[in-house]
C-alpha cells in the first residue's frame, strides 16, 4: 500500500512538475500533506449519504476548490476536516491528528489550527469588528497582550483597520466577510476551510474576497474553498476537485469549474 | 493578573443579565421566596429545638409520700431511686421545707401568713438524664408502697416536641421542593439565556474555545442569580428579625439562641449552590447535544 502510494504520488508529482512531493533523499515526504482523506462515508441520521466512500488529500500550502451543485457534499466534506460531523466510515487526519476518531475534548484544539468562514459570515452584530475578531482569540483564553498584538495584525491583513471601531451592520458585505476571514486567521491557523464565501456578495466584492484568500494562501495557510461560482473558478485556474453525489469525479491540479475543460486530469476518484 | 481577560468575562456575564432580563427576576424572586421561607424555618426550628431542650433538661418528677408514711416508705424509695441508673438526683424535701419553699416563691402574690397548718407531704424532686426517661422512672417509683401521687409535666412538653418535630418534617419536604423549583426556574433562565447566545456559543465552538470556557459565564450567571435572590432575603429576614426580637423582648421565658451570622452565611450558601447546580447542569446539557 505504501509503495503503491510513493509511486501514486511520484506520478501526481510529476504531472503537475511539483518538485515538493520530493525530499532530498527522492523519496515521498510526509510533511508535505495536511489533510488526508481515506474511504471516507458520511451518512446523516436522517440516512442521507452526504459523502460515500471518498479519497482526498491536501497538501501544506495548496490552494483548493471545491465545487459541485448544491447538495453534493460540498460543506458535508469540509464539516468533515473541522470536526463539525463525523464519518460513519473511513479516517480523516488534518495536520497529522485522526480527526475521526478524536476525543471531544480535543476538538477545541483541532479548531485553532483550522479556520472557518461562511457564506453568512456568521459575525455577531452587538459586536463591533474588532471585538469580533478579538473575541475568537478571547475565547480560548488568550492573553489580553496577544490579544492586542494579534487582531490589528489581521485586521491589516484584511485591510479593515480603519474600520475597526464599526459594527457589522454598517459595513458592506465584502467588509462582512473581510472581516469574518480576519477572525478566522487571528489564531494564525494552517489550514482555512472556506464555505461558500462569495455566496453573499456582488462580483466586484467576490473579486476582493478571492484576491484575499489568494494573499493568504501566498503567504503559506493552506485554502480549501467550496463554491458554486463558475467564474471565480475558472479566472484562477487552481486545483479543482469536483463532487457529483458525495463522490469525487475530477480531480484536476489547474481546473475549470466545468468537467473536461482542465488540461492534467489526475487524481480522479 | 490579567484585567483584559476579567474584564472579557465581566463583559460576557452581563451580556447574559442584560439578554433575558425579565426571566433573570423571576429566578432571582423565586430564590428569594425560597431563601426567606428557608431562613424561617431554620429560626424557628432552632428557636424551638433550645426552648424545648431546655425546658425539658428542667422537668422534675415530684414524688409525693402518703401523710402518714414512715422512715420506712421514704428509704424504700430512696433505695429505688439510688439503684436506678436513670435517675440524675434525688432530692428529699420534707414537708417544712417545702412550705419555706412555697412561701419564698408566693412571697409577693400571697400572705402566707395565712397558712396556719402545712398542707404539703413530704416529696422526693427527682431529675433523670434524659427526658425521654421522665415516663418510665415515674410509673418505676409509683410501684413503692406508701406514694401518694407521681407528677410530672413532661406529658404536654413531649407531644408538643413531638408536633414540632412532625411540623419540621413536613417543613423539610416543603423547602426541598421549594428548591428544587428555584433550581428548575434558574435552570430554564440559563437555558434561554443559552438559547439567545447561540450564534455566540457556536462561534465559540468553531473557533476552538473549550467547553469549560463556554460554561463559564453561565454558570456565574446561575452563581449571581442564586447570591443575589439569597442577598435580597436576608435582607427581608434581618427585617423581620427586628420586629420578632422586639416581640421576644417582651416575653421572658423564651430564649433565642439562634446563631444569625452563621445562618445567614448558610442560607448564601445555599442560594449559590442552587445557582451553580442548576446553571451547571442547564449549559451542560446544551453543550454536549
């Protein structure tokens, strides 16, 4: 199995001419993957399978969409990655730690490493932007010093620091969002699952978000987007894996959002 | 000492007051109700427990002799009662002594100068160890020959401890529901409070803050609530204290010795367990579905 992996890879790798797959030594480096996926099946009490018997892997630094219809699993398989369900089959492993089978008392700590944004930003109203992206470091009883240091550094990143002092409601919908991916990344997680950020917004504010998440993945965190917007998809031209009935069907490392349209198909299924 | 961090939960535990104020009095008023009757019934129960402990640690059994009864009669019951292992002491007051004891006592009310012949018997007073024994020492010395007659007062003391202590049984089931419906309306109050801090609890959750984290406004939440209603009714009690001790002032016999420092510190403690138990149970429950 192991073997049939290296080789697996070493062909991936070299489709995609991604000489990281490789450490010195030419052999596969383990280091490199973040999030794994293995024969992953997510069925809902309700007896909806939302994922069925799904392989996928990330890798440290990658920039990823997610697409599909609605309804295809798209949000079930990043639930998945951040503890939010848990498989009725199959392992999942974020940043080296088996989060299918992880103690509950774990999950706060699998959350710091991995940060979410939604499509309804999910921000809370009474609060202004900087007490909400404070308030994600507040929580997890983070010292009132880091706390200062921290969100005016991801406030910047966001470009919100004159806005700071204003509440959700006064704010535009990228601004929302803005500062909803500031809040996520105040705990400088490696990895950011994105659900539907543009969903909400207009094609111009759509365009700022995804020039930001772009910024934030150049500067290392690892992005996996789940979207249904053809066109953000198809300006990028990054990694594409596209869901059809909780199953991949394409896997493409320079994808379009419509099936065959991508030039090196790999990875498929 | 990290103020930010203080002040953050401050600031969390009166989002809490503010969200659902009305339910946060209701729960506060029933910890009142609950407290004020609870601190009553402790005074009173205290209050009688050393009214009765003491009058009944006074009782006497007056055994009366026969007017003709002899040396003989009085050693036989002197006998009885130094064998009886029950008996605390036994004092022989001859017929003399006991009139100068009565004209000490009616000095005031009476001319006993009136008194031209001594109407007493001679009597032993007799005081046993326990106060239950009061009956079964009595109807021990009657049996001696030559007694005329055994008294004793414990009767009417006994039946009204005893209906004290039904009343303090049903007294005791009364004040565990009345806090357990205190507990049940704090419980509920935390629980909408819960409910209207959802989106917040969910962001907490998604960005990694621990469950004990979580709880922790909530449960000082329960914790203020349980102070704040347990507060307000010793504020009603030290109030009806004054008034009761003015009223005790005027009656003699009645001691009260209640330890109110020690009550009031029961009775807060009692109010913030309420609080914690409930606020506790309430969010743990919600956090683990």
């Amino acid at each position: 199995m192991a073997r049939r992996e290296k080789t697996f890879h070493a062909v991936a790798a070299r489709a995609s001419g991604d000489a990281r797959f490789f450490s010195e030594a030419g052999t596969y480096d383990r280091d490199v993957r973040l999030i794994t996926l293995r024969g992953v099946t997510l069925t809902y009490p309700n007896g909806t399978r939302a994922v069925e018997d799904l392989d996928l892997e990330i890798d440290k630094g990658a920039f990823v969409f997610l697409v599909g219809h609605s309804g295809t699993g798209k949000s079930s398989l990043l639930k998945l990655m951040y503890r939010e369900a848990v498989p009725s089959a199959g392992t999942v492993i974020v940043d080296g730690v088996r989060v299918d089978t992880l103690k509950r008392s774990k999950i706060p700590q699998l959350r710091r490493s991995v940060g979410v944004v939604f499509q309804d930003f999910k921000l809370l109203t009474h609060k202004t932007v900087w007490e909400n992206v404070a308030f994600a470091l507040q929580v997890t009883g983070a010292a009132t010093r880091d706390v200062m240091r921290q969100v005016p550094r991801a406030l910047d990143l966001v470009g919100l620091s004159h806005k700071s002092r204003m509440f959700p409601g006064e704010l535009s919908g990228g601004e929302q969002q803005r500062t909803a991916i500031a809040r996520a990344l105040v705990n400088n997680p490696k990895i950011l699952l994105c659900d539907e950020p543009t969903g909400n917004l207009d094609p111009s504010n759509t365009t700022e978000i995804m020039e930001l998440l772009q910024r934030i993945n150049l500067k290392g965190t690892t992005v996996v987007v789940a979207t249904h917007n053809v066109a953000v998809v198809d300006r990028m031209r990054r990694r594409v894996v596209r869901l059809e009935n909780g199953r991949i069907v394409t896997d493409e490392e320079r994808g379009f959002y419509h099936r065959g349209l991508g030039q090196s198909q790999v990875l498929s299924g | 000492m990290d103020w930010g961090k203080v002040r953050f939960f401050l600031g969390e535990v009166l989002t809490n007051f503010t969200r659902n104020a009305p339910m946060q009095i209701t729960a506060i008023g029933t910890v009142s109700v609950t407290i004020v009757l609870l601190g009553a019934f402790l005074y009173v129960r205290e209050t009688v427990a050393s009214f009765g402990a003491g009058v009944l640690d006074r009782i006497e059994i007056k055994v009366y002799m026969n007017p003709d009864a002899d040396r003989k009669t009085e050693d036989a019951v002197r006998a009885v009662l130094a064998s009886d292992p029950r008996v605390l002491e036994a004092v022989f007051v001859d017929k003399k002594a006991g009139l100068r004891k009565m004209r000490d006592l009616l000095r005031k009310e009476l001319d006993t100068s009136l008194l031209t012949s001594n109407p007493l018997p001679d009597a032993f007073n007799v005081r046993v160890r326990k106060p239950e024994d009061v009956p079964i020492v009595a109807q021990h010395v009657q049996r001696v020959a030559g007694i005329a007659t055994v008294e004793y007062a414990a009767g009417t003391v006994t039946k009204l401890l005893n209906l004290a202590n039904v009343f303090g049984r049903i007294g005791v089931v009364m004040i565990a529901l009345l806090l357990l419906t205190a507990a049940i309306i704090i419980a509920n109050t935390i629980r909408l409070t819960v409910f209207a801090r959802r989106r917040e609890i969910a962001i907490m959750q998604l960005v990694g803050a621990t469950n004990a984290y979580i709880r922790g406004p909530f449960i000082m939440e329960g914790l203020v609530a349980g102070l704040a209603g347990a507060a307000i009714a010793l504020g009603i009690l030290a109030l009806a204290d004054t008034q009761v001790a003015k009223v005790a002032a005027t009656i003699q016999f009645v001691p009260l010795h209640v330890n109110e420092g020690m009550l009031a510190l029961e009775l807060l403690g009692v109010g913030a367990a309420v609080g914690f138990v409930s606020s506790w149970l309430s969010v743990g429950r919600y956090l683990r579905s």
